[in-house]
C-alpha cells in the first residue's frame, strides 16, 4: 500500500472517530459556556428510565431555562440551569470589566496629566481676611454623609469587581475570601443609606442648580479651566450644576435603583432581570466613579479654596469674587442666591429694609 494510500486511509479513519466522538454527545455544536446543559441532557439520554420531557410538568422541574425570560415560580427554584447566567458571566468578566477599568484608568491618568499641564486655579486677589458663609452645617452633613457613603460603596464595589484578578495574587485566596465577604455585606448594607442621602442632597440644594442663562457663558468659555480665566458664575457655575444633575440625580438614579433589585431578591425579578440590573449597575458605576474623581479633583487641588468651603462653611471674600463673582455681588447686595443670575447686577446698594449679609460663625 503506498503512502499516499495509508494517508487517505488514515485521514478518513480519524475523522470517523471525531463522528463518532461527536454523536455521543447531544447538542455538540453548543457553545462551551453550555457545558452544563449539554452534562444534563447527557445524563438524560444515558438514564435507565428517562425523565419525562425537559418542558413536560410531569419532571417537576424545568432543567433549562431557554429562552432567558420567565417567571418559574415564585423564585425561579425549578430551573436548574439558566442560561444566561452563563453569558452574563463571560461579558461581566470579560468585556464589561475591561472597559470598566480602562475608563477608570483613563480618567485617573488624563486627571494627572491635566493638573500637571495646567495647573489649579487660582484668585488673582490675595485673601482678605474677611470670611463669606457658603455652605450650612446642615449642607455639609448632607454633602459628607452622601460622599463617605459613595466612596464605601466604590472601593467595595471595585473590590467585588476586580478582587479576583488583582487581589488574589497578593494576598492570597484566604485572606481575600475574608475581605470580599465583609466587603460584600458592606456594599449591600451601606447602599439603602446612600440612597437616602442622594435623596436629601438633592431636596437640599435643588433650588440652586437650575440653570440660568448666565451658566452658558461658563460653558462657551470652558469655565476658564485651561485659561485660567474667571468666569463670572452664580453660587454654582455651570459645571456644577451638571454634575448634580448627571451625576447626583441621573447616575443616582440608575445606580439606586439596579442596586435595590440586587439587594432585595426577594420581591419575585427573574434572574434574567437581575442580570440586566447588574449590567446597569456597573456601568453607571464606571461613568459615576469617574465623574466622582473629576468632582474630587476640582473641589480640592483644581481650585484651591473649595474644599475649605465644604469643609467649615466659609470662604474668603477673594475666593468668592474670582470663583462665584455674580453669588459674591448678591451676598454684597443683601439678596437671595438666584437673584442676578439672568442679568448683570447693577451697580447698586442693598434695598431698603434688606438683611445684611451673613456673617461667618
């Protein structure tokens, strides 16, 4: 027989046995994430005495949930395998957590290179000693309560997202199984509370966050944040206002309310429901976290003077007039924030009968 023969011969002996190989397994063009599915049909067709069919009421159980959809009594116990708890794991481990990092990554990173290239801003004035209230205690309460509880909530969420890539190898599997079980208690508890504070926060300073005409002259100039040039703005500029609006309130928004579908399970949401509600989850996560670090860095070491601000309630007179020069002319005025917003404050002494600023306490 020549070697051209034997090697036919060989080619179609072997790929009998991959026929054959494959017929013993139903379902063999499944994708490998259905490796459990394609066990439970295996085991079916090798039984003695076969249960009766998947969708059959007489199994008592439905085995595979196929179609992702649908309420299996009142807690999906019947299903066995849901598959699409098979393709949330590969996209939240794989892409989802990929583009998470890397947007975090970015901004961190664009966050340093502008502070290096550009710098903070500054007032042009020296400080004069004279100190403007801005913020009441009852604000900052809010503010604070509202951003340590954001800040648990991201490190125990980013903990819970990437613990077991970045974790796992430094410490080990038993002390990062201890720390991702507080963590995971932490996150889930720690949720309802910020959800109460974003509430207040913004029942608290609603009525200064309407935007104003004012506040397009802050866009059209960038807020003067790579000029350095002081925008006249009112108690919020423009900037500000967006963040509460993007960010406390839409972003808020999405994050409390996938956050309760996956802290209450109990309230009868399909998985499937569930794992939407996490795809919702992580990436209002990614787009609040980043925003968030933007917030930080322009309330601290991109203006200097803001964190004092939120810190004891009280500014300079210089910060106020370079920063916030429109709120700063209404504090000189006697009048209430909002009240030259959509004009240019005449030059005038505070009405008759007006209250005189607020002192700082």
């Amino acid at each position: 027989m020549s070697f051209t023969l034997r090697s036919i011969l060989s080619l179609l002996l072997s790929l009998w046995l991959v026929g054959i190989a494959h017929a013993g397994v139903p379902n063999n063009r499944a994708e490998p994430a259905y490796a459990e599915e394609q066990t439970i049909l295996q085991a079916e067709k090798d039984s003695r005495t076969p249960e009766p069919g998947l969708g059959s009421s007489a199994s008592g159980r439905v085995h595979i949930d196929r179609h992702y959809l649908g309420q299996y009594g009142g807690t999906e116990g019947t299903v066995i395998v849901q598959r699409g708890g098979n393709q949330w794991r590969i996209w939240r481990n794989g892409p989802i957590a990929t583009a998470m990092g890397t947007i975090l990554v970015v901004v961190l990173v664009a966050i340093f290179f502008f502070y290096r290239a550009i710098g903070p801003a500054r007032t042009e004035e020296p400080d004069t000693g004279r100190r403007i209230r801005r913020f009441t205690g009852w604000e900052r309460g809010v503010h604070w309560a509202t951003a340590i509880s954001f800040i648990i909530l991201a490190v125990t969420g980013l903990v819970i997202m990437f613990g077991k890539k970045l974790l796992i190898p430094l410490v080990g599997h038993d002390v990062f199984a201890a720390l991702a079980y507080v963590f995971k208690y932490l996150h889930n508890f720690v949720g309802p509370l910020f959800i109460v504070c974003s509430v207040l926060m913004f029942f608290t300073f609603l009525r200064r966050n309407f935007f104003r005409r004012i506040d397009w002259q802050w866009v059209k100039q960038g807020g003067g944040l790579v000029s350095h040039k002081h925008v006249r703005a009112g108690f919020f500029n423009a900037g500000e206002k967006s963040w509460f609006w993007l960010g406390v309130t839409l972003l808020g928004l999405v994050m409390s309310i996938s956050g309760l579908v996956l802290d209450f399970v109990t309230f009868g949401q399909t998985r499937y429901i569930m794992q939407v509600a996490n795809y919702l989850h992580i990436a209002g996560a990614t787009f609040y976290i980043a925003a968030a670090m933007g917030h930080i860095y322009i309330g601290t070491w991109g203006t200097p003077g803001a964190y004092e601000a939120m810190r004891h309630g009280t500014v300079d007179e210089s910060w106020a007039k370079a920063h916030h020069a429109v709120w700063y002319d209404e504090v000189k005025a006697g009048v209430e924030p909002g009240t030259f917003d959509d004009r240019a404050p005449p030059d005038q002494r505070p009405p008759a009968g007006s209250p005189p600023p607020r002192p700082a306490h």
